[in-house]
C-alpha cells in the first residue's frame, strides 16, 4: 500500500470507529489511538521520513490535510457524543422544563372581546360594520345636519373621490353609523352592541388619537325607557370591573339622541371617595347616551310612533385604559412591546 492509501484507509478506520462511539470516554480512548503522540497517525508521519525526497513536499501536504480532516471528525463525533449522552441519560424530573414564549393578545383585542361577551349575556349581537362610510349614514341620517361643527374638516377625514348619492365618502368618525345600517336592515326588537374603528383628524395627545375604537349599542323596541338604558350600562359596567358599580346621568347633546346624556360611574379606583384617576371628584365620565331621536327612526323608515330605543358609544381605548391603568392612550398604537408584554 502506498503511504497515501494508507492516510486514506486510516481516515476511514477512524470515521467507521466515531460512527459507533456511545459516549465521551470511548471517544476519548480512541482519540488517543489515532491523533494521540504514539498515535497511528504519528506512526504514518513518521514514514514520511523515508519517503523519496522529490516526494516529500506532496506527501508532506497530504499529511498536514489528512491531520486536519482528522482532527475535525473528532472534533464532530465529541459533539455528537456529548448530544446523545444528555439524550440517553436518566431523566431528572426536577429539572424545570424547557420554556418556550408564546405571544399573547392586545389588550384592546381583550377589552374588545370582554364587552362583546358581556353583552351577547345580555341578549345583544354584536355586529362590525363599515369604517368606509358616506355622509349619510355617518351624519345626515343621525340627525347631524350639514351645518353640524362635527362634521368640519378638522374632524373629519373625506376621502377621495365624486360624492355619490348618499353625499361624499368619509372614515366614520362614530360608530353611530351602524345604528343607521342596522335599523335600515332589520326591524325592532333590536338588541345591537357594535365594536369598531373610527377616524378623527385631531391633534394627538395622552387621551387622544386620530383612530381609536369605540363600542356603540342601541335597543330598539315598543316601550324602552331611560329605566333600560341605565340598567344596560350598569349591567356592562360592573361585568367590565367585575364589582357593582353605581352610574349617574347628567344632561348633555347629541343630535340623534333626545333626551342626551352623558353616564359617569363612581369611580372604582377609590369608591367614590376621590383620587388621581377621577380627578378628586368622585367619578369618572364614560360615555355619551339618550333616547333614540325620532328623526332617526324617520331616516331609517320606521313607522311613526311606534317604536323607543336607547342608544351610548364610548370609547374602547378609556374602558381599557381604566381597567389596566393605563395613562396614555398612545401606548395602545405604540408598539412598544415593554408595554404589551405586561398584559
Ligand atoms: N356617537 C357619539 C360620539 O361619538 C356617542 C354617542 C353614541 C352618544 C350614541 C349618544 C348615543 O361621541
């Protein structure tokens, strides 16, 4: 056998050896027997010796590459050895296992579907709708009239494009909108709760932003009162902060709503009592509400008369920021993941 098969068969004695290998002291034993100072791989380099001289320089590099091949099999197999060794050992069952991080939902997408389940246990359905709105739906036929501030430019965002029929296309600034295209679809009873986005051009700051979800509901039926609505909201309330929780009215305008109201609660940080979250004063403005005005139940085709209805929209982002104690609104969007990773 020439001197270079013999590097050849070598490397592959000690390849077929490391394949068999169980554990770290065998691998040990015959790394000592190839690559070891009395090793087969030094008693080769040593023939080297009585090579022919034009020869040497050849075979010289040969051995330096079959040293390195070598080296590198051993190199693997100890890896290997060392993997299977943790594989095969006695398994500790007071080992903390393996952890691995799965994401979690936003808190809104929470919030969202906390109040949509509290109200399908009050007998709602919860529809979405449509953020892509004409001025109809989101002003006129809520008894928003052209002249209305709210539906200025400032607040408003138009979107591009002829107006059609229904007047121009505008990102809905309420909700309010679905009141309209689920009283157009159905008749009463209706028990409808709506969770969605909507769109305001305004400045942003700790409590506002241009998009920001709100959750709308309205009942539609023959002889609904304020008793209802109040009911409702409390209802609602007290399932959001998991304690009962006391609501009042205070008189306030909305155009589809008449009488208007605006609901505070008692503030739950402190009972009512006074503290930083409800400004010393004992309670915590929520959210806007009445009594269906008849002008929408005209828009919508219902007849004269007939039907009573109560309708509020508040804004998802202040529920939640009220529940988990968040102070700015920006977070939500933010995308900071410190944030979201506390929830
Ligand atoms: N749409 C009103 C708003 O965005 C809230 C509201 C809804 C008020 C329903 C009364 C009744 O501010």
């Amino acid at each position: 056998m020439t001197l270079k098969d013999q590097f050849e068969q070598l490397k592959k004695d000690a390849e077929a050896e490391l394949a068999f290998l169980k554990d770290e002291k065998t691998w040990e034993h015959v790394r000592t027997e190839y690559l070891g100072r009395k090793g087969k791989l030094a008693d080769l380099m040593k023939e080297l010796k009585s090579a022919a001289e034009q020869e040497k320089p050849f075979l010289g590099e040969m051995a330096n590459r079959a040293k390195r091949e070598l080296t590198d099999a051993f190199e693997k197999a100890r890896r290997n050895v060392t993997g299977k060794r943790n594989e095969h050992a006695a398994f500790d069952v007071t080992l903390p296992g393996a952890t691995f991080s799965t994401g979690h939902e936003h808190p809104l997408t929470t919030m969202q579907s906390e109040v949509a389940d509290i109200f399908r246990s009050l007998n709602f359905s919860v529809v979405e709708g449509v953020e892509l709105e004409d001025e109809w739906h989101n002003f006129e036929a809520l008894n928003i009239p052209s002249t209305h501030p709210a539906r200025d430019i400032q607040d408003t965002f138009f979107v591009k494009g002829d107006a059609g029929e229904k007047g121009r296309r505008v990102m809905r600034t309420h909700t309010s909108n679905m009141q309209i295209r689920v009283m157009e679809t159905y008749t009463p009873p209706i028990r409808a709760v709506v969770i969605g986005r909507v769109f305001r051009n305004e400045a942003t700051d700790a409590s506002h932003q241009h998009s920001f979800h709100q959750v709308e509901g309205f009942v539609v039926d023959e002889h609904i009162s304020i008793a209802n609505l109040v009911h409702t909201l409390q209802a609602m309330l007290s399932g959001v902060f998991q304690k009962q929780v006391t609501v009042r009215l205070r008189p306030s305008y909305f155009p589809f709503v008449e009488p208007g109201f605006e609901l505070d609660f008692a503030c739950v940080n402190c009972n009512g009592r006074g503290c930083s979250v409800c400004k010393r004063s004992g309670w915590v403005e929520m959210l806007g509400c009445g009594m269906i005005h008849p002008n929408v139940f005209k828009a919508v085709g219902y007849p004269r008369g007939t039907y009573t209805g109560f309708a509020f929209g508040m804004g998802l982002e202040r529920l939640a920021m009220m529940r988990y104690g968040i102070d700015d609104i920006r977070h939500f969007l933010g995308g900071d993941i410190r944030f979201l990773q506390q929830f």
